[in-house]
C-alpha cells in the first residue's frame, strides 16, 4: 500500500521570520512539517535514497537526529534561502567545492526528481531571479516599465540620460550584499541622480540606469499560487520616496484595489518563468499607471502581513498542500 504523500519539507537557513510563519500556519493547517538547513547536511543529516529497475521515482528516507521523513510521503518542498553544506573539517581544501556540489546536487536532485509542490526550486528561482530578464519577461506579458539602460560605457550613459531628458535612478543589476569593515552587511539601494552626475565609476562595472518615475505611492504585490494580495507603501521620508527599503520606520501600508489588466499581466509574467510565488515592486504614478520594476522569486512578506493581517502565510500553507504538480 503506497503511503500518503501528506508531509511537507521546508528548507530554509535556522533563523527565517518568514518560513517560521509558514510552518505555523502549516502546522495550523493540520500538516506535517519537516524542517532542516541543508548547511547541516551531510554533518547532521543523512539521505538513503534508492531507485529501483522498473521503479517511477526515489524512495529512501530524510532523517535528522530522531526527526525522519520517507521520500514517499512528502507532498511539498518550501526551499527558501538555505545555507551551503557543512563539510567535515578532515576534507582537504582541494576537495572541498567538489564535496559541496556533491551534498547540493545529492539532496536537492533527489527532492526535485519527487512528484511534488515546489516553492521554488533552485534552477526556477535562478532562472527568474535577475532584473535584466524579468524587464524582458515583463514587457512581453504587458506590463509597462521604465526606460533602462545596462552599460559601463560613461560616453553611452550621458548620451542615453540627455534622451531621457530628466532624473535617473541608478540600483544594482543583480541582488548581492556587500560587507565593508566594521560595518553589517549592506544592501545598495536605489539612488536617484541628475544625469551630471554620471562619472567614471560607471566604467568600473556593469550598472543599470532606468529613468525616474514619479510616483503617487508604490505597491508590494505578494502572490501566492492564485492568490493576489496588493499592498500600497506611503513614503513619509525623502529616502524612502527613492527606495522604501532604506527607511521601513517611514512607512504606512494599505490593501489596494489591483487592476483586472496588472492580475492577467502578471499571471502571464509568472506562468512564463513557471513560478508560484512572486513578490512584486510597483510604482503607481499620479496619473494612475502601473509601472513594474522588479519581481522577488523570494521576497520578504512577514512584514506586510503584520501590518495589514493579510493571510499570506496561510496561502503558503494551503499552496503547499494543494494539488501536486
């Protein structure tokens, strides 16, 4: 008799505000949840997976410590930001990044081979994660975006910023930290510039310029499977007007009306990267037009669910125990 397929892993670093919701609310829900770092693997987890001639897929078991799972009962992966394995101090530098991508393809292959709800997989999460493809993908599913330009040409970027004819902003082509001495670990924002102020640090690497556009409030619009939950961020802070991650203490939230047109926009973004869950960065200018900047395959919600109770955590929770796909 096969077992029922009703135990859902998250694999998620040990301290995560967000995926400690979603077992909550899993937990709520009546689940069964299992809960690891893949840095404790291979140190402080072992996986036994077999596959048989003839067989459809893996069977084994997941075992940390006295917590176990078989492969045959799980019915969902929650795999958000863990850490690289842990490798024993007795390997050999020469052979350490080897080990690791074994401990990472071993485990992660092994889940992803399962018929299951991801959120998300790796490969989907790197496939989707970037700016410079998903301005591409956004245009393509019909949604409006600002001019942008990705250079380290300082004569192109001056020629470009005099077609724009008015301010620019300058953020990060890809989502990376950056840890100065003494200092935590830092997040560039957005940083709005007079095209003047364009130098020669744009040589230096590639940098992406888009054109400033006004706006009457920006919205975080968080989707979980079908569910749409569209917030709007007030800024009450000059900082905060430019990039509203860089002064939180500066913000109001309010649910939002989202236009029939951005929901079927949107759903056509996410359906082309084959993704379930979307955090979504919005300006919505004086005029009313919806202009995307940028979508989170793993963006943070802890914090709007906490200011407007929305259910996002129980969406997560329904979604990973929903249909298998």
């Amino acid at each position: 008799m096969t077992a029922p397929r009703n135990r859902v892993l998250v694999v998620t670093e040990a301290l995560d505000p967000t995926a400690d919701l979603v077992v909550q609310a899993l937990v709520d829900q009546g689940a069964a949840v299992m809960r690891f770092d893949l840095a404790d693997f291979p140190r402080g987890i072992t996986l036994s997976a077999e596959h048989d001639a003839g067989a459809s897929g893996w069977h084994g078991e997941l075992a940390a410590g006295i917590r176990a799972t078989r492969l045959e009962e799980v019915r969902a992966v929650y795999y958000r930001r863990p850490g690289l394995p842990g490798l024993e101090p007795q390997i050999p530098a020469a052979y350490r990044a080897w080990a690791r991508a074994q401990a990472v393809v071993g485990m992660v292959q092994v889940l992803s081979s399962l018929p299951v709800v991801w959120m998300h997989h790796p490969d989907v999460y790197r496939s989707c994660a970037h700016k410079p493809g998903q301005l591409a993908a956004a245009t393509a599913a019909g949604l409006p975006v600002p001019r942008t330009l990705i250079t380290n040409d300082l004569a192109h970027a001056r020629r470009w910023a005099i077609g724009i004819g008015g301010p620019l902003v300058c953020k990060p082509v890809a989502s990376a930290s950056i840890t100065l001495p003494g200092r935590p670990l830092m997040i560039l924002p957005t940083r709005r510039l007079e095209p003047n102020e364009l130098d020669e640090s744009i040589e230096l690497t590639a940098h992406l310029l888009q054109e400033w556009v006004p706006k009457a409030y920006e919205v975080r619009l968080t989707v979980v499977g079908d569910q749409m939950f569209p917030v709007a961020i007030h800024a009450r802070s000059a900082a905060a007007r430019v990039d509203w991650r860089s002064d939180y203490d500066a913000l109001d939230y309010e649910p939002v009306a989202l236009p029939d047109a951005v929901a079927d926009s949107v759903r056509r973004f996410m359906a082309g990267y084959r993704i379930n869950y979307g955090a979504f960065d919005f300006a919505v200018t004086p005029g009313g037009k919806w202009v995307f900047f940028e979508c989170n395959p793993a963006g943070q919600w802890q914090f709007i669910a906490a200011a407007t109770n929305l259910p996002i955590a129980e969406a997560h929770a329904s979604l990973l125990q929903g249909a298998f796909v």
